[in-house]
C-alpha cells in the first residue's frame, strides 16, 4: 500500500528559479517559506507568491523556469507534460502567452521570437523538472500558470501552480526573543592574494588536481566562499538591526566594499556578490598589516565601547608585502619592516577588538605566520581561539565550525553555543535507487530560546536542489521547510534552519524545549559518494562556557593545559558529573622541523601568482616524491583523537593535562560537553580550537653547534665590527626549530648593534647571519627565534670573555689569543735585540 503525505509536506526548491511540490496519490499544493533563498517566494505576509521579475525564462543556464516536483514516493514518475497547459503573460494584464511542449532547448531567431515553450525533464526517476523558455522580455513582473501535467501510477496527482495563487493562512511564525547585549560589529578581513585560486588540497590530489592549477571547485577562493555563505546563512537569525559590518579584501594592499554598513540580509547576501566580483579575485602579494589596518580605527575609534568589536582574518600565506602584522613580545602591530620594533598598536589601550585568525597553511607551513605569530593573535587579541588548516574539505567543515564560534561571539556573546557537530559520507548506488536516508540527532536544553540546523553538502551528495529533511521529538513531526515557525536560509550546498522557541510544528502541537531530537535527510539527486556536514547552534542566555588550551612553559614534551569554565545564571556550573567534561586532542606523528631539515629535495622553481619561501618550496618538492610524502605528511597532519577526562578544580572550572605533545605541530583540542545541570537539565556543548606546540631553542644545546668568524666587509657603522654565524638552533632533545624561520630572527632590545642584511636559511635547519656591534666590549646580544629567546655565548660577543663550543675563527678571541697582538709582540722582540747587539 503506498503512503499518503500529508499535504504540509509539500515543498518547493528551485535553481535560479524553482519551485516544488510533491507529487503523490493526495493532491499536493506548491509551498515555500518566506525566508527561503528560492524565487518565486511568500510576500512579507505570507499570503501570496512575490512576482516573477521580467528578465526570467530567456533560454540561458540562469533564466529557464525550473520547476521541481519532489517526492518520496517514487511510483509518481515519470511526469509526462505533453498534455499540459503553461501559459504565462505580464502581472499587469494581457492576454496569456500560450507555451508549446517541446523537448529541446530554443535558440533565439528572426522568427521566434517572443515564443514560450516547455518541456519535462525526467531525472533518473527521482527528481522531474517542468523548464520553461520564453524568447523575450515581458514588461514588469509576471504572472505563470501551470496545469495539466500529469504522474504515473493510478490515482497520483500534480496540483495546478499559479504565481498569483493566495495561500491559505497558516500560524504565524514564533516571535523572536528580547535580545540584551551589545550590537555587534563585525570585519571580515579576506586574503585575495595570488594563492588563493590553489587548490584547497595537497598537490596531485585524485579530485582537485595539480596545487597551482586545481579543479575550479577546489580553488581556495571558492572553498572560502562556501564557509562565508554558511555562516552568513547563520548569522541571518540573528542578527540585531543596530548589528554592523564591514568585508575588507586584501593582497599587496587592502580596500574595503563601503565602510562599516548595517547588518542586514541585504548587506549580508552582498557579502557574496563582493567575493563575486572579477575586481576581487585572486591576485597579488600578501599584506595582512594592510587588511587588518583598512578598517582598524572605524571599530577602534570613539563608539568602540559602544560595540561588541571582532575581526575575522582570513588567510592562505605568509606575509611578503607592507605592511605587516607583528609581535612585539607583549602586543600586536602593523609596520612596515615586519620587524618587532616600532609600529601601530592593533588594539589601542582601553579598546576592545577581537582578532581571531584562520590560517590555511599548505604551502609554507613552517613560516612563523603559520604558527606563532597566529598563537600570539589568538592568545593576545582577545579571541582566545585560532584555527589553522592543512588543506580543506568540501563542504570545509573545519572553516565553517570556526567561523560559526567566531560570528556566536559576535553576535551573541554568551547566548549563542555550538550545541552538536557532526560530519560524513554516504555513498550512493547506480541507477535510479536512492540510498537509504541518514538518521543523526542533538539534544536541546530546558532554557534555549531557539536553536539553527546548519546542514551543508557536495553536490555528490545533493547535486540540486535540497535533500528532504524530517525533525521529530516526543512524537511530534517536523517539515522544516514547510513550517512557517522556521526561518529558512540557504544556498546550493546548504540550508540553515532556525526554530524559536515554543518549538511547535505546522499545525500548533508543541514540545518541550529539553530532549532528543532526530533529524532524518534523505538524498533526492545523489550523484554517487556524498560528503555532509551538521552544526546545530543554540540560543541560552543562561549557560556560558569558555575555553582556553596553552602550555605552561613553550616546547615539545610540555603539557597541553586544557581549562573548561562554566556558569548557569550567572554562577559557577558546579558538581558536573564525572566523564561529561572532556576534551578531544590530536596532532602530528612528527616533528615538521626534523622532517624538513633532514628532506633531500631541492626547492623547486617559485610558482607563478604569488610568492612562497624557500623551505614552503622544498616542502612542495618532498610532497611531490614518494619517498618523502609520507613522512612530511605526519608532520602536517593531525592524528587519531585521544580523550582526556576533565575534573572540577575549582568552582565552575573544569581542568586536564594532555601530556603527549611528542611533536613540534598544530594539535587540535575539541571539547564537548554532554551533562545536566538543575536550570537546564541536559544539555551539550562542542568548541574546538588550535594551539602550536613549537621548538623552544636551548641555548646550551644550540651554542654546541655555532661557529663564527669575522665578517669581511662589515658596514663602518658597526665599529666594533662584525661577525659572521652559522647555527642551528635546537631544543634539549635534538629537536630542530627547522627552515623557514629566517624572517623570525631578532635581536632582543636594548643591543648596541643590528643584524646585518638577510638572515640566511640553510635549509637544513641551519642558519647564517651577520652581527654588527657598534663598539667594542659588547657581550652577545639575545636572539630572538620564532618568538622564542636564546642566549648566544659570551665567545659571539666583542668582549674578551673567553670562548666556548665549537667556534672557529678569531673575531672574539681574547686579546692575548689575536693575531695582531702577537706580531706587535714579535716586532718589539725584534727591535729589542737589535738595540741589545748595538750595545
């Protein structure tokens, strides 16, 4: 016997231009929420279809009519037109244009046009498609009918569509809740430098393709795209109209698309268009000092304490072009030597900014702007969180859960929680089976005031259109895409869908806010193996929770500290179970600094487009032989995931140790609480950030491998001369700090004296330079390596204080020990016994 869907479970999705109804045994009527991003959609009252506009259904890959039947029940196809009347004709009155069935495409001539026709697409027996083709442009908006088409099967229907249908009324949509806090203002800051349009993937990836030249839908350009839309699709329910924001595109030099605008969803959706733009395409060096700068005083200036400030910084590459983002051992600057010294707080004292970096670090991972300096934004800038991807997947789950903590921040503060993450793949047989629908579930908690499904997808998975979707709790049936309690966004790959609290569905029967909820979405046009992701975001003003990973003193082999704190109503969440605070934790097999010193590939040629160091072109060559790539990858990739049980130690202040940071890397710590408490009952929070485990340089280990000698020419400002080092700076185990840190080395201030030209990178973890001294009798200055300081030996300095490891040469070798001193002594030898033989 077949099912019968009751008619709430119609549903309409479109390409450029859709609409859908289930076609099934009962009549079905075509139904769309207002919020959806399909066209035609509800008016403002929800009463009637919003016009078609006059430049639609002109034969092109965007303009065609689509019309989608959906249906679970696949006895309805195929839907046969041939019989069907389509007609359409100008809102404002005339006669209708009458459409001819067609199975082809038009192609405008002298003789046809202002002609319409249609045709059936049937799509392997799961989606059928009515497109309609008008060759000419109507005046004003118009006006489409549809009816006549018919299904298979006996007794299955297809309900006529009219564009000027009225829809019966429906409940209106839940109120949203009373905000209370602060109006965000929020700064997109994007790389659209020359490496932005590589691929999101290791080079010779089996999909994406060769690094340099990807398979378009690869390109970071538009991977980072993907991320924005879904996040924007989010940040839709909720944002305040006092809400602000400002998108910043930058590569040798930043603009701006108009200053800090109102946060609306027209500003929102033109973030999308601005990415669009060929003007804003990949190209160019990169200068993140200028990208963060372009709008820095429109949040920092007078109104600052007004706003809940945050800038999300976006980037692929190291640093190469002014100006640059720096450390300077306490704050953070823009200047433009990329030298620690000098330059323009990024946060002025008494101003609040949050800068939370997104670094994309396939091409020169072992770049300080690739790990340090990130760890220093995220500790400094008050984020408090970073994320630092090796390559990124499609849907880029990693980018989208950390841009989606970012905008929660923003917008809500301490409202707004990630509640459950969850990602996958499901393959999908040939021929016109679908494959089994996916069950997933989340948990709600007593005092959330709304909660958003994020759910996103390839088009393997979903290749048009949306997946059917089904929520149910406590016996009660949800069709969010036909409830008008849901405000529904989206795109091609996505749809958000946020319900307010009382959580009831179509007809008016409630359920309780805390609970199990089940999601259950089945594929409509799967085009084999399919890969998903799901965010479910919750609105509770009561708990708040924060996170915070770091390490009490810098290095390989030193803990990871991993705190949890919560408070409900304000107060510390005491007495949380044991085992329901925990913390996931993976990194790398292998130290990246050992593996790269130690690769016997050669830098490759620079590629075109944008600049990459010398160690991020040797880590390309050693990615390329397959001798090499197994061993660089367990430097750059994450592990399995070890879990640590975190305990109460103090009042709402949940603590553990991961002690097993054997490698120099990027460990990833996710925690994920599933506990009660006596507000809320149960309840679920996920948050996952990035901490860099990095070499700290030992100085009595590293003095062991330094030598030096005078440097011939030293400039004449230096005039207590010059000398020349090579070392290779390690950690008490052996552990090399590795290429690709020459840019990182400073001399730690006050010194009477500079380094002389570039710092030469060896390559194998070696590295060259030249210290100039102002004046004789100088003790060695400190340097300055990554961010980490190491004492060089009193042998290094100009003052006579003896030597000490392996140093060669005699550029500071006691005065009794030169040279120089020794042949005046012999000249006075000699002079002494020719006077004494006169005698």
């Amino acid at each position: 016997m077949k099912r019968q869907l009751p008619l709430w479970r119609a549903w309409a999705m479109m390409l450029a231009l859709f609409v859908g109804t289930d076609a099934v045994a009962a009549t079905a009527s075509p139904n769309v929420t207002a919020a959806s991003t399909s066209e035609p959609k509800l008016n403002g009252t929800g009463d009637a279809w919003v016009p078609f506009t006059n430049a639609l259904g002109f034969p092109n890959s965007s303009k065609s009519i689509k019309v989608f039947y959906l249906s679970d029940d696949l006895a309805v196809y195929p839907l046969n037109g041939a019989a069907a009347t389509v007609q359409l004709r100008a809102k404002t009155g005339g006669p209708m244009i009458n459409c001819t069935f067609n199975a082809g495409v038009p192609v405008l001539s002298g003789t046809n046009g202002g002609t319409c026709t249609f045709r059936i697409i049937n799509t392997a027996g799961q989606v059928d498609t009515l497109e309609i083709f008008h060759l000419g442009m109507l005046a004003g908006d118009i006006r489409v009918t549809a009816t006549g088409i018919t299904a298979s099967g006996g007794g299955n229907t297809v309900d006529p569509y009219d564009s000027d249908t009225v829809i019966p009324a429906k409940p209106a949509p839940a109120a949203g809740p009373p905000l209370s806090r602060l109006p965000a203002r929020l700064v997109l800051v994007f790389d659209k430098s020359g490496s932005m349009a590589w691929s999101s993937k290791l080079n010779g990836d089996p999909v994406c393709g060769a690094l340099y030249s990807p398979n378009p839908d690869c390109r970071r350009w538009k991977v980072l795209r993907r991320a924005t839309e879904q996040m924007i699709s989010v940040a839709k329910a909720y944002q305040l109209p006092t809400d602000k924001l400002g998108v910043v595109f930058f590569d040798s030099d930043a603009k701006n698309t108009g200053g800090i605008a109102a946060m609306t969803t027209p500003t929102l959706d033109a973030v999308l268009t601005a990415i669009d733009l060929p003007a804003n395409q990949p190209g160019g060096g990169t200068s993140i000092g200028d990208g963060i700068e372009n709008l820095q005083s429109a949040v920092t200036g007078g109104d600052n304490a007004e706003f809940n400030n945050t800038m999300l910084l976006f980037t692929d590459g190291a640093q190469n072009t002014s100006k640059f983002l720096v450390w300077d051992g306490a704050d953070l600057r823009i200047n433009t030597n990329n030298s620690p010294i000098g330059g323009d707080l990024v946060r002025p004292a008494t101003k609040q900014l949050s800068l939370c970096p997104f670094r994309l670090r396939l091409d020169d991972p072992s770049d300080p702007d690739s790990s340090s300096l990130l760890q220093n934004i995220a500790n400094y800038s008050g984020c408090g969180a970073l994320n630092i991807e090796t390559t990124l997947d499609n849907p880029p789950a990693g980018a989208i859960q950390y841009f989606l903590q970012v905008l929660a921040d923003t917008l809500i503060g301490d409202k707004l929680e990630l509640l459950h993450t969850d990602k996958g793949e499901q393959a999908a047989p040939s021929g016109a089976i679908a494959p089994p629908p996916l069950d997933m579930s989340f948990k709600t908690s007593k005092k959330d005031l709304a909660f958003t499904i994020l759910l996103g997808w390839d088009q393997a998975f979903q290749a048009d259109g949306r997946p059917n979707i089904k929520l149910s709790k406590d016996g009660v049936d949800f069709d969010p895409l036909h409830n008008p309690r849901f405000t529904v966004s989206g795109g091609a790959e996505h749809v958000a869908l946020t319900l307010r609290a009382p959580f009831c569905d179509a007809h008016g029967k409630c359920v309780s806010s805390d609970g199990d909820w089940k999601m259950r979405v089945a594929r409509t046009l799967p085009r084999g193996l399919g890969h998903w992701n799901l965010f479910v975001i919750g609105d509770n003003a009561s708990i708040v929770s924060r996170y915070n990973v770091g390490q009490t003193k810098t290095g390989i082999g030193e803990p990871l500290q991993l705190k949890a704190t919560l408070t409900e109503g304000g107060k510390p969440l005491v007495g949380l179970p044991a085992g329901t605070v925990r913390a996931f934790i993976s990194g790398p097999a292998l130290s990246l600094g050992n593996i790269l010193s130690d690769g016997k590939a050669k830098a490759g040629e620079a590629p075109q487009g944008d600049a990459l160091s010398a160690s991020g072109l040797k880590l390309q060559a050693m990615l390329a032989d397959p001798a090499q790539r197994d061993k660089i990858l367990k430097a750059l990739e994450l592990g399995a995931e070890k879990g640590i049980e975190l305990k109460e130690t103090s009042p709402g202040v949940y603590t553990g140790e991961y002690p097993a940071t054997l490698a120099e890397g990027v460990y990833q710590v996710t925690y994920r609480i599933d506990s009660t408490s006596s507000d809320n009952g149960a309840f679920t929070r996920v948050f996952t950030t990035d901490h860099y485990v990095q070499v700290a340089p030992d100085a009595a280990a590293t003095a062991k491998t330094i030598k030096h000698e005078p440097a011939r020419p030293c400039p004449s400002t230096y005039a207590g001369g010059c000398i020349k080092l090579t070392l290779t700076p390690v950690d008490g185990k052996g552990n090399r700090v590795g290429p690709g840190k020459s840019t990182s080395f400073q001399l730690v201030q006050p010194f009477e004296g500079g380094i002389v030209g570039d710092v030469t990178d060896n390559l194998d973890g070696s590295y060259s330079l030249v210290i100039g001294y102002n004046k004789k009798g100088l003790a060695p200055p400190v340097l300055r390596i990554d961010g980490q300081t190491l004492t060089l030996p009193d042998a290094v300095g100009t003052g006579g204080k003896g030597g000490g490891g392996k140093l060669t040469g005699d550029g500071d070798k006691p005065i009794w020990q030169q040279w120089w001193v020794w042949l005046i002594a012999l000249l006075v030898l000699l002079v002494l016994i020719l006077l004494m033989r006169r005698k």
